[in-house]
C-alpha cells in the first residue's frame, strides 16, 4: 500500500451545462467546470475547476446538473499530455471524480440517487439557493 493520497474535494457551481461525450468504448464522459470562491484577509477570487466524470457518475451528471447548480466533487487530481500537429506538448490538470453531491438549486431535490459503482456515489440534498442570475462567460466573477 502505498502512502501517497490524492484526494481532492471542492463546492462549486456549474459554470455551463456539462459537456457530453462518448468514447471509443460507448462509455459515456462528463466534462463540466465548477466555480470555487475564496477569500484572503485582503483579497478574494474565483478559481474554475475542471472535473470529469465517467460511466453510470456520468450518466447522472447528464441528467440533473445544469448551469449554475452546487455541487460537492470528491476525486483525484491527473493531468493529462498530449501533442499537437506541430509536436508541441500540452499538459491539461483537471479533476477525475468519484463522488458528487447535489447541494440544492433550481429544482427540490429530495430522493437519493446512486450510480452503483464501487467507488462512486451520489446523494441529494434538499435545500440550497438558485443562484441570482447568469455565470455568463467563465471568465466573468461569479457572485457567491
């Protein structure tokens, strides 16, 4: 066993609707990007995270996240290398989740879902705020 730990937890709304794929395999692939405020004793600021999702976690993401819900994402942090037409490296980090956790929104959420997967799991919460108004463009700072 190894001592190393790479887990990596954030709450965040949905900066636009999640970005569908599908692989070669037919597995389903979520890309979405969640803003994360913070504050300092003299500043604050908005980081977006990007965060994928695969199989049955995918699936549910598709289904009942939209722009501008919460949401809490557990998983590991990767980073990714691939090389463009000219041979130039480009390196992407982004979060692989394992876990989510509606935190309200739009729409009452009151039943708890479950992706079924060994690592991964889903539940909702009743509760929460619809955040006022649009994100816009992602670079635009998200109220909180």
């Amino acid at each position: 066993m190894s001592n190393d730990l790479n887990q990596c937890n954030f709450i965040g709304r949905l900066g636009r609707e999640p970005d569908v794929r599908y692989l070669p395999s037919g597995e389903v692939m979520v890309n979405i990007a969640i803003a994360v405020g913070w504050k300092s004793k003299n500043k604050e600021g908005t980081e977006w995270v990007p965060i994928k999702f695969f199989g049955k976690l995918a699936e549910i993401v598709e289904q009942y996240l939209h722009k501008g819900d919460m949401v809490f994402v557990s998983g590991r942090f990767t980073t990714r290398k691939w090389q463009d037409k000219q041979g130039a490296d480009h390196y992407a980090s982004e979060i692989t989740a394992d876990k989510m956790q509606m935190l309200g929104g739009k729409r009452d959420r009151a039943d708890a879902y479950s992706n079924g997967g060994e690592n991964a799991k889903i539940e909702q919460v009743a509760g929460g705020q619809p955040l006022p108004g649009d994100f816009g463009d992602l670079n635009d700072d998200v109220p909180f």
